[in-house]
C-alpha cells in the first residue's frame, strides 16, 4: 500500500511538474498562452507583433485622451436655431491635427497629384484641377481682394495660413491621400521598402503609386505591380516580406474629425477644475467668458482671430489689435489644454458629419456620428480584391467642378449588401445618414406627408442634375417641385469653429453651421484626425494584485 502510495504522489509530482513548465514557457511573449506553439517562429507558423508597445502619435497631431463630456449648448441661442440641445457624449481617445491644413501642407498635396498625374494626360486631366482650392471665394462685388485671389495660396508669405476655398469633398481626398503617405513612410522606416521608394513614384522611375489598403489586401499590386524591385532589407526574411495589420505599423487613416470629436477637443476640458465647466458652461476653447487674455503677462491681448464688430477685423491698428484682418498664420494665439491650435476663430472647420437639427442621444451616446455609408471591399472572380488600375472615375459636383472618385491602384468598394445586413440588429442597409430622422422607418404618420412616393420625406431638398457633355459644356437640369421645404439633405455636411468673418457669438464650440458639400468659402478650412487603437491612455496602467493571504 506504501510503495503504491508513493508513485501516486510521484507521479502527480511528475504532473504538476510538466504544468509549472508549461507556464512557465507560455509566460514568454513568443509563446502562444492558447496552444503553447512558438509565435514569429522561424520556421513559419504565426507571425505577430509580439514587440508592439502603444500607437505613436502620427506626424502633425497631438493626442486627446477620450472622456465624457455634454455635447451642445447651453448658453443663450440668440439665432433661436436649437440645432445641438444639450446630450451626455463619450469620445474614444483620438489624434488630432494641432493646426488647420496650412497652404504649404495643401501644395504637397498638390504637387504630387501634378507630378505623378500630369494634366496634360487625358486620363489625368481632372484629377489635378479637381483638387485645387476655389481663389475665386475671396472675390467680393464690392471690395477689392483680389490679391488674396492671385496670391494667397500660393505665396510664401501665406504658407503658414490655413489653406481656404477647399470643399468637404475635397478635404476628405486629401485625407485618404495623406493616409497613404505616411503609411509610405513608415514602411521604409521599417525596413519594408527601400529607402526613398517613395521618391522613384514622383521621378516617374516607377509607374503606379502606394495605395494602403491595396498594399494590406494584395501588396504585389501596388506600384504598379512593381513592389519587389522595391523591398527593402525585410525581403529577405521571406515571412514577413510584406507587413500586416498585425505588424503594428501601419497605421490607420487619417480623416476629418466627427463633430462630437471636434467639439470634444474645443472645449479641452482635461485642464478645467470648474464644476460649472464638467456641465457644458465651457464657452470657449480658454478658461472664461471672455475673449482678451486675463493673465498677467500678455493682459489684454485677443486669444483668438475673429471680426469685432461691424466693419472691425481686428481692432485699431497698434492697439488693443488681434493680428490679423483676413486669415492668421497658425499658431499665432495659446493653443488650448490639449495642445490644439486655433480651435476658436482664424477660419470654420469642416466635420465629417451630416447636418440635422437634432442629435439622436436615444441611439448613441457614444462616438455619436451621423454621416455613416458602410461600404465593403469588391471581389473579382479570381477570389481577390479588385483593383482600379487604369480606371478613374469622376464625379460632376453640383457646381459644375469635376472631381476623381479614386485613384489609380485603389481598391474598389461597393456598398453592403443583404448578406451582410441580414438578421442584424445593428445595421440593416449600408447608407444610414438619414436613420431616424425623415426616413420612413422614422416617421410616424409618414404616409401623411404626401400623396407623392418622393416627396414624403422630412428633408426633402430640391435635387438639381448638373452634368458636362463630350464637348465640356455644363448641362444644367433643375429641380422644379412644388413640394420642397428644405435644403437640408445627405449632402450637407457641419462646420464649427468660427471665424476671421465672424463674431464672439460663434467661437462657441457648441455652435453649429451647415454648407452643401461641394460649396466653398474664404472662411473654412480643416483639420485631420486619426483614431486611437488600443488603450484609452498613452501612459499604460498597471494592477498589481496582492497574494491573498
């Protein structure tokens, strides 16, 4: 009994034994903690980024620690609009632009699209002259401005100025544009392109560009097809020849920040002790209810670059001055407590958002946005994504200008589709910027509206048809119902911020305005912003757990 005793015990010693060494080796980041199977083995197997510490700040931005914050007004609406009543709102930490798009930044943009998509090729025509900025919005029937129309964006005495007369449409391609970039960037950085491959695109040595989801969902495309000649030192290690989203290094897209985002960032509380503040009494960007500085250095000075009063852009010369009449060059004023620049006055911004009057908190009160088109990524019949090699297509704004849709070498995209949407309860279709809100599913009497299918809609704006022929005429059609009561629909989109145009009333980062998409202004430009992955924080926190004794 003794002697079967003990090789119980040892055997169970033997056990417990080979369990500590299991642990004890699946405590190793290159060890698998499901299967106990090596991780980035060298033999193959499951490559992942074992060594990934947190998202690094992308070039241009500053980083804003998401929180909880009341979104809307609660001042006095002295333009009895109502448009942003008062909601509890949490926002996801995010990156954010510290200044406007300057013009400097806007020509890059620009001098690629003419190097590597010359004009003069037919194919290419319009994707040069669709990107430039409108000059001719700073022309005034009755005021002389037409050295801001001739020079402002292109001189260098403006570079540093936030570049104007751009669209929504228009900042958005410079977005996805600049997302590519930086992706180009960091893979040479990183060893997966050869140093300056960037470069050999805009001397003309390689034909066809980087595209960033191409490069994820089939990276022999990009470049034509030319990437290996491209590789840099991870070619050899046949693995990771290519990187993944796993890789951490790709980093996600830049974008136009939401309205919730945007208005998150303006009010900065993360630097307010006032209870007030927490509650939504925050009326600007700066602690106070005033626009001149209180401090004792610098008491008196504008914080912002705003109009004064009627026929006064920045006060009296040498005295009690902003700085500036038109437009300011950026950081010209204290950027507010979360490092952000010019979030009150200078010029508008425009949001991703679709404009509506009220803001559905019923459905989400967090990371609200309105303006989502779930689209998803076309598949030929080889099983692969499709890409868009020779094929542009363009698009005619209402305003006649002519813009690209894609680029060559993206990936084509469709909406979703019923396979995707079906028995869901999250979404049911894939455009769902008019949800809850003048659709039919959200009216209640919706049949009452009118006898006409078309017109029953609370936002039913007039829907004009402006196209070009062969010949490059515009062919203008309109829209001649007489059951119009808007001009709000899914093309509007939010602009916040105030500018050198307006009064004090509109720094308010509560206030909201609207603009079709395809208009532009010499009063708005825009800012970039990039999602957060990962922890909420960038200075990780660590539990330590006690022994339990």
């Amino acid at each position: 009994m003794k002697k079967h005793l003990i090789k119980v015990v040892l055997s169970c010693a033997v056990v417990m034994g080979s369990f500590s060494s299991c642990k004890n080796s699946s405590s190793s980041k290159n060890v698998s903690r499901a299967t106990g199977w090596k991780i980035n083995a060298k033999e193959g197997g499951f490559q992942y980024n074992s060594d990934f510490k947190e998202q690094e700040t992308p070039p241009g931005t500053v980083f804003v620690e998401g929180g909880t914050f009341t979104k809307g007004k609660v001042q006095d609406d002295i333009m009895h609009d109502w448009n942003n009543a008062p909601t509890q709102q949490h926002v996801q930490s995010f990156y954010m632009d510290e200044t406007e798009v300057t013009n400097v930044m806007y020509l890059e943009y620009l001098d690629y699209l003419k190097e590597v998509y010359p004009p003069d090729n037919p194919n290419y025509a319009n994707i040069y002259k669709g990107a430039l900025p409108d000059t001719l919005v700073w022309r005034n029937r009755l005021g002389f401005n037409e050295t801001m129309t001739n020079n402002y964006l292109r001189h260098p005495a403006y570079a540093e100025y936030p570049v104007v007369g751009v669209n929504w449409v228009q900042a958005t391609q410079y977005a996805e544009w600049r997302t590519d970039r930086v992706n180009e960037v960091m893979l040479e950085r990183e060893g997966y392109l050869a140093e300056d491959s960037k470069y050999k695109v805009l001397n003309g040595e390689i034909e066809g560009t980087f595209s960033t989801e191409a490069y994820l969902n089939n990276p022999e495309s990009v470049y034509g097809g030319e990437i290996d000649s491209l590789q840099g030192k991870q070619k050899k290690d046949s693995i990771n020849a290519f990187a993944k989203r796993s890789s951490g290094i790709i980093m996600p897209a830049y974008r136009l920040p939401t309205e919730t985002e945007w208005e998150y960032a303006a009010q900065a509380l993360v630097g307010t002790r006032e209870y007030n503040n927490y509650r939504g009494r925050k009326k600007y960007p700066w602690e106070g209810d005033y626009t001149r500085n209180g401090q004792r250095v610098g008491r008196g000075d504008q914080l912002a670059n705003f109009k004064q009063g009627k026929g006064d852009y920045g006060g009296i010369a040498g005295w009690s001055d902003d700085g500036a009449d038109i437009t300011g060059e950026v950081k010209s004023y204290k950027p507010n407590d979360f490092g952000l620049y010019d979030m009150a006055g200078n010029v508008n911004e425009w949001v991703a958002d679709v404009y509506r009057p009220i803001v559905d908190d019923e459905i989400s009160d967090f990371n609200y946005y309105r303006g989502n088109v779930f689209m998803k990524k076309a598949i030929g019949e080889d099983g692969k994504v499709e890409i868009l090699r020779d094929e542009i297509v363009y698009d005619t704004l209402p305003n006649g200008k002519i813009v690209a849709i894609n680029l060559p070498g993206e990936i084509k995209e469709v909406p979703v589709t019923e396979e995707e949407t079906y028995l869901r309860t999250n979404f049911d279709k894939s455009d769902n910027r008019g949800f809850r809100d003048g659709d039919p599913g959200s009216s209640r009497f919706f049949s009452r509206f009118s006898d006409e299918e078309d017109n029953q809609k609370m936002y039913d704006a007039p829907k004009h048809s402006v196209e070009r022929n062969e010949e490059g005429e515009l062919v203008r059609q309109y829209d001649e119902s007489n059951y119009r009561t808007s001009l709000i629909n899914n093309e509007v989109r939010v602009y916040k911020g105030g500018s050198w145009r307006d009064r004090a009333y509109w720094l308010d980062p509560a206030q909201r305005r609207y603009l079709p998409q395809y208009m532009a202004t010499d009063d708005i430009g825009f800012r970039c912003a990039m999602s957060r992955v990962g922890s909420k924080s960038r200075t990780k926190k660590t539990v330590r757990h006690k022994k339990a004794r």
